[in-house]
C-alpha cells in the first residue's frame, strides 16, 4: 500500500484486485486514469495513466500513486489495441496523448449508477450526506429488484453510492443507457441526493473501489474515504434488455449524444439568454464576442455553474449567429448539455424535430413519425419548496415509496389555509391575490396518495382536535353559568327591583381550522364565525364536486356558482330555509382544499359545464404515473414532524389588519424590486403562452397567472416562518420567493397539459395510449399471441389483436420484427417492438380539437376499468 501525507490508504491492492476480478472478464483491457496524482518520481500534481490487461498489474500500477485527487477506470470493454499505449503501466498524459474515446469502446459491460450527495463543490461530503446518499442506494437497488433485475453491485463511492449492473449493448445503444439514468433520475432525485444523468457516454470513468477519495482536504466532518464494494452477487447475471427498455420508456426519448456530448443545438428560433440568466439568477460573466463559423455570436461563461463543479474556462454559454443555443463544460469529463440545463432549471427540455445548427451521433434532428396526445409526467420540483419543507417531503416521498407531490400539494393547501385572510399579496393597485389554493391528487386506489394526504394534513387536524377539546370545556362552563345566570334572571323578575339585570353569559364559539361537510349552506356559518378561513381537506373529493349538484335538481346550478366567488376569498350570500338565521352573510370566504380523487371519477365529475365554467381551471392537478410498492427502512424522523407542525402554528399566529369599520381585513403585501422584475417576465411569457390556447387550457392558464402569485405569497410566508435569514423583508416578497413561484407555476402548467389532454382524448386515442402503456410494462415487446391474452377487449380475437397491434405500427410508434424458427420448424412468427416514439406522449397546443370526441361519462367509468390498463 501506499500512504498519503496524512497516513491514510490511498491504494488497497487486495481489495483493487478483488475489484478487477469482478468487473473484467479475463484479457479485457481497462485503462487506469489518476487525477491531479503525485508519484515519488514526480510530486507535480497532473493527470496519470495506463493500460492494464490483468488486476495484478492494474493494482501494481495503482500502488506507484502516492498522492491523488481521485484514481478511476474504464468499466465498459476497451478496444485492445490501445494496451500499447502504455502497457500495464501509466505515465503522465502529456501535451497530445489520448486517453479512451467514446469510438474506442467496443461494447457497453456496465450500467453505472451514481447517487451524489449535494454539497459545495470541490470537497468531501459530510457523514449525513455521505449516509444520504448510501441509503438512497439501497431504495434504487430495492426498486430494481422488485421490477425483476438480477442482483448488481452496491458500493459506497468514498462521497456517495454507487450501484452498477451487468449489461450487454453495443457501443452505440441508441440512448438507452441515458435515458434509463434518466428515469431513475425523475424517481429517485431530490435536493439532498441526486442520481448523476451524465454517466451514459461509453468512455465513462469509474472510481475504483479500493482506494481512496480525496476531494478538498482532510478535515473533521468531511472526511476522505475509501471506496468500497459493499455487496454483489455471487455470480453477476446480464440485465435483459427488455427490463433496460421497460425503465427506459419511464421518459420521453431523448436524443443520444454520445458523440458529441458538449455540443447541444437549442430552438431554431432566437431564445432569450439574457432574461433566461436573470429569471433564474445564473452566476456568469458576459456576455462577451464570440466568433463561431456561422459567424459572430455571444457567450457567456459561469462563475458558479449549476450543473458541475468547474467554473471560470469551463462551464458555458453560447448564443450563435443563427440565434440556436449552445451549453456544457469544455472538461472532458463533463457531459451535460442545453437540454440538461433548461430541464433542470424550468422543467422544459428543448424541443425536437425543429431546425437546430447541428447533428449528433444519431444523425440530423428529424420530426417524430407520430404525436401521441399525453404529456409525459414531470417530477415535482421539490427544491422550490424552501428549507425545511423541501426535506420533510424527500423524506417522506422515501419513506412511504410514493411520489413527492403527493405530498406538495395538499402541503401548499395546508400552507395556504395557514396564513388564510391575514394576507394578500398586492400586485397593482386593484389587483391582489389571497392565499387560497384548491389541490387534486389524482390517483388509483393503493397509490398512498391517502397516507400522504393524512401525514401532511396531521398537524391542522392536531389543532382542530385541541381546540375543541378546549371547546367542550368552555361550553360545559357555559352551562353551567347559564343555570345561574336562568336562576339570577328569575329572582331579579321577582323583586322588581331598580337593580340591572343579570348578565347572560356568552356562548363560546368552536374554533375550526379544518372541515369535511362540502356544502355552502354547511359552511357559511362556520366561516362567518372564523372569519380566517378553512381548510375543506376530504381523503376523496368526489363529495365535494359531487355536492354541487346536491341541490340543484343535478342541473349544476347549485353551489358550483357560490365555490367560483370563493376562489378569490369574495364574499358569499346563502339563504337557508332552516335554522336561526335564514340569510348568512360572509364578507371575505376564504377555503383552501386538498384531496384525492381516482382517474375514472374525475373524468365524470369535471363534465363539460365545470370545465368550461372555469372550475376545474381552478384546481391545481398532479396525476404521476403508478410506481411499483417497494420495502424500505426509510422513515421520518419525528422531529422533522414537529418542525412542520411548529412552522403551521406560527403561520396560524399570523393577524389580520383592521378596517375603517374595525373589521379585520387582510394585510396586503408588495414585491421587491427584483421580485417584481421576475414577476413581470413570467407574466408576459405566459401571456404569450396564452395566446396560442383556446378553451379549457386557457381557462387554465388564465387562473395559473395569478396562481403563480399567490404560491409566492406562501414561499414567503413559509420562509418567514421558518426563520429563513436570507429572507430580505418580511412585509415584501423577494426575487427567492418569486422563482421558487414560477418553478412551482411552470410544473402546474405542464400537469394541466398532462391531464387535459387526458380528458380531451378521443377514444381511439385513448385505446392507442392505453395499449402503448399495456407493452411498456410488459417490457417493450409483445406478440399478438400475448396480447390476445391480456386486455380483456382483444381476448379470444388473434384478428383483434394483430390489428391493433398494425395501427401502432401505422402510427409510427413501432415495428414489426420476426422471428426466429425453433429447432422442430413450424411457421414462422413475429413481435412487435415500441419504437421511441412509444416511449412518451406530447399534448397538442390546443385540447380543444379534440372536445368533439370526448364521451366524459363514459371514459374509464369502473365497467370498462381493467387493472390491465393501469392508470390514466
């Protein structure tokens, strides 16, 4: 071994031996690569490396290394040729020597996954995050397990985990391996660990196990690690290919950039860099000239780069001549694009198939053959959410292996019915927005969207249950007085005396913070006496979009009219036929409402009429994809609990002002100047957005416009209540709290797009997605023969079967392959095989061309359900 200055191992050569022995089969060569390495020869630090065809002579190798930031492989299957270079041995990599190139890999051997800790860049991660980063390991090996991958290799990286699986794809795979760390990408990252998306080009490095990890110095609380194999199989078995395509096809294809992994072509037409930097405060100087061979562009170069480590002469901005957009790192190790940029900080990958300045390894940029009509799911961006929030729901979404805005979104409701009627955020005089927000989970049976619902709503219903126990005791006090006081009045009558009479004691009223009982006649007495607000927080909202109805002979006329006015936290009117007082009179209703609903009945509840009334416009919507239930130890930790429950009591703190009339009214709060300038960004984009919609999308849209304000209303105040010391005023919401906003609003758009293109669906459209989605779980492939015996619409029919299969063939989104006879002959058979174009769905601009054909009461009613589908 060989030992560092401060007497750690940096080399274990039994344990480097053991490593080569697992992942390299016998004569594979694999070159060895140390970064800013020092040897007793040469205590310079630079860039060492070398071929090695056996692990004794790789480890010996490594063992020369005294000093080094990082010592690394080449896991996929070299080109032996290149032994030559410098044969089991390494030398410093000098001016013009080549390492491996992506065109010197001759087959792809590893599927490697990375689970990186977020942290600062350049040092070593804390044992928190380095324990983060493990666990997040076991739930992605957990996960793989149960959709039936054979068993891989776990191992801690020395900074975070690893997991890496035997495969067996050509060199050039099409993109498949990038676009299944993509997918493992959209479950699994959050802000506290990410899933590294950039380990898919062929030559990628690999940290070998058995030595050491030095980012940064030495230091207590971020130590350097070894890293380590911490477990495998006995015998490694290949991942097939089709469990590869079946993760794959949890994401729209992307095009494979292997070739060319820095060079990323954005929109044909001139994007706007400038505002683009400012909306989402990137750390860049420029722009400075820039001479390209479409001739003089721009570029910009990070400071701090939100995609790597590296700054200064690496990480970059290029606008061309052309207008076409050009982002990456000039670090060869580095591999992240336009596309990875504008995805992780709006969510919205550039489009494809438009006019673009260049090509990649797959050839020019082509149109795709066919457009399906549902837009793919979207992670929610938990990192929007400010500290501590954002932490509660990764760990809770870890905890209950469901998706993380099943928890955002009745989170926001509960933030919202929080602060209630005390504040409003002003944007111009005579337009302000409340804290009110209506969230939908839309979700099957057994989705855990109700344990979620229940754990974030748990702190509001623990105030609910105090107050009226409180309650119970001040009324048994109120009786009580109330004999007296009946007693007292009784002998004051009988002596007709000068003296005033007894006073009658008051009725103590119940304080309410949340409800269940959906109608407006139910509500407007108790939101007269907590003029505050409420939280209507129903594990299913059937009821509630069925009670508008209740009382209208089903004509929709009945409280669907009174629910659009609460919307907006107006005033309400309800004549009641019974009880003490017959007309109800509520100057300010303010109702936030959070709950589930299944795919089937909201297809018939949002009917026609509350889609077009502007109703359904008015909810906030998630609907992800199913996940498969997986165990894991994961849990919450209680005190993330309580913190919770202390920020919603401090928000309940929060007072109203008084009016003229010494009413309360709300305190209304402005924008920063910086807040104001995003604001003004966002709202003309998304005013041009709107232009291009017609009908229920831009009812949609018309309602997300001021959406957007009001979630920025709530990250502030949730900030305030957190005690966040970056905060600037806390009367004055800041450019922090304004882009966590428009984060929040941009993914509340694409869901909109995702469900109503799911209500706007025809029906053979609808039987064309929900087919494409049968074959994705099946793995990609199918025959007609097994088709046959799946849906139950295709049973017994091979003709039925086998032409349903043709028309996703018509469509583009497959082809037919056949295949091979058996030794005993027989005629000859084919499989259909989903193309890329099945692996995603696009909603078209406008939802309204296809209202025509859209049979709300019938689609997925629970006659037709059929658990072979899955979900919406």
């Amino acid at each position: 071994m060989t030992a560092t200055k401060d007497r750690k191992a940096l080399v274990d050569q039994a344990a480097v031996v053991a490593t080569c022995q697992r992942l390299f089969g016998p004569g594979l060569v694999t070159e060895l690569r140390a970064l800013e390495a020092t040897t007793a020869a040469d205590r310079w630090p630079r860039t060492w490396f070398g071929y090695c065809d056996n692990s004794q002579a790789l480890a010996a190798a490594a063992g020369t290394i005294t000093t080094a930031k990082g010592i690394y492989i080449m896991p996929n299957e070299v080109n032996p040729a290149l032994l030559a270079r410098a044969a089991n041995r390494i030398k410093q990599a000098g001016k013009g020597d080549a390492t491996t190139q992506d065109s010197d890999i001759l087959r792809r051997r590893w599927l490697l996954i990375d689970a990186d800790p977020t942290r600062p860049a350049g040092i070593s991660s804390s044992d928190d995050e380095h324990a983060a980063a493990l666990g997040r390991v076991q739930d992605i090996v957990a996960y793989l397990a149960a959709a039936g991958w054979p068993g891989g290799i776990a191992a801690d990286s020395g900074n975070g985990g690893h997991a890496t699986y035997r495969i067996d794809l050509p060199a050039d795979d099409g993109g498949l391996v990038q676009r299944c760390l993509q997918a493992l990408a959209v479950r699994f990252d959050d802000a506290a660990v990410t899933v590294d998306k950039g380990n898919y080009n062929p030559a990628r490095i690999w940290k070998l196990y058995g030595t050491l990890a030095c980012k940064g110095d030495d230091v207590p609380g971020r130590p350097w690690r070894m890293a380590r194999i911490l477990q495998a199989p006995d015998a490694l078995q290949v991942v097939p290919v089709e469990l590869l395509q079946a993760l794959a096809g949890e994401i729209p294809t992307v095009t494979p950039a292997a070739a060319a992994p820095r060079q990323d072509h954005g929109d044909g037409e001139r994007f706007d860099i400038e505002t683009f930097i400012r909306r989402y405060g990137l750390e860049v100087e420029g722009p400075h000239d820039w001479n390209g061979k479409q001739g003089a562009g721009r570029k910009w170069t990070f400071t701090r780069s939100p995609m790597c480590e590296h700054h200064g002469d690496g990480p970059f901005i290029v606008q061309h001549a052309s207008g076409a957009v050009t982002a990456g790192c000039h670090h060869a190790h580095c591999a992240w694009t336009w596309q990875d940029l504008r995805q992780r900080l709006d969510g919205r990958p550039v489009k494809t198939g438009q006019r673009t300045t260049g090509s990649t390894a797959a050839g020019p940029a082509t149109a795709k053959a066919a457009t399906p009509t549902v837009e793919p799911y979207r992670p929610f961006p938990v990192d929007a959410l400010p500290d501590p929030l954002d932490s509660f729901v990764n760990a809770a979404a870890r905890s209950m292996v469901c998706d993380a805005s099943f928890l955002a979104l009745p989170l926001l409701a509960a933030l919202a019915a929080a602060i209630g009627s005390t504040r409003r955020v002003a944007l111009k005089r005579g337009w302000s927005e409340p804290a009110i927000l209506w969230a939908a989970i839309v979700g099957e049976s057994g989705t855990t969207k109700t344990p979620a619902f229940k754990l974030v709503t748990k702190p509001i219903r623990d105030l609910q249950r105090d107050a009226l126990q409180l309650h119970a005791e001040e009324k048994a006090r109120y009786e009580t007085a109330l004999v007296v006081y009946e007693r007292d009045l009784t002998l004051w009558k009988r002596k007709s005396g000068d003296s005033d009479p007894p006073e009658r004691p008051q009725q103590p009223q119940a304080v309410r913070y949340i409800v269940q009982d959906t109608t407006v006649e139910a509500l407007a007495p108790l939101l007269l006496a907590n003029p505050r607000g409420l939280l209507l927080a129903r594990d299913e909202l059937a009821g509630w979009l069925g009670s508008f109805d209740r009382y209208a002979g089903g004509s929709g006329g009945g409280d669907s009219a009174h629910w659009l006015s609460v919307h907006n936290g107006e005033s309400l009117i309800v004549d009641r036929k019974t009880g003490p007082t017959k007309t109800i009179y509520v100057p300010h209703a303010y109702v936030s409402i959070c709950g589930g609903i299944q795919p089937a009945i909201l297809h018939r509840a949002l009917g026609v009429e509350h889609r077009e009334s502007g109703l359904a416009a008015r909810l906030l919507l998630t609907c992800p994809p199913r996940r498969p239930k997986h165990w894991t130890d994961a849990d919450i930790d209680p005190a993330a609990e309580a913190e919770l429950g202390q920020l919603l009591a401090r928000l309940y703190d929060l007072e109203p002002d008084t009016d003229d009339g010494g009413q309360p009214c709300p305190v209304c709060i402005g924008l920063a100047a910086d807040a104001k300038r995003l604001w003004v960004e966002f709202y003309n984009a998304h005013g041009q957005e709107q232009v291009d919609l017609t009908g229920e999308l831009a009812a949609a849209w018309s309602k997300l416009e001021g959406c957007a304000a009001r979630l920025a209303l709530i990250v502030h105040y949730a900030r305030w209540a957190a005690g966040d010391t970056s905060l600037q005023h806390p009367d004055k919401i800041d450019a922090d709290s304004m882009r966590r906003a428009v984060t929040l609003a941009e993914w509340f758009k694409a869901q909109a797009r995702r469900v109503y293109g799911v209500l706007a669906e025809s029906d053979e459209q609808r039987e064309r997605r929900l087919l494409v989605e049968w074959i994705r779980r099946k793995g990609g492939a199918v025959t007609g023969r097994e088709l046959q015996q799946g849906p139950r619409q295709y049973r017994g029919s091979t003709d039925a079967a086998e032409a349903a299969l043709q028309e996703l063939v018509k469509a583009g989104l497959g082809t037919w392959q056949d295949l091979p006879t058996t030794d005993k002959g027989g005629r000859p058979g084919r499989i259909f095989r989903l193309g890329d174009n099945g692996n995603g769905y696009t909603t078209p601009r406008n939802t309204e061309e296809n209202r025509g054909s859209v049979a709300v009461a019938s689609a997925a009613s629970p006659e037709t359900q059929d658990d072979d589908w899955g979900e919406v």
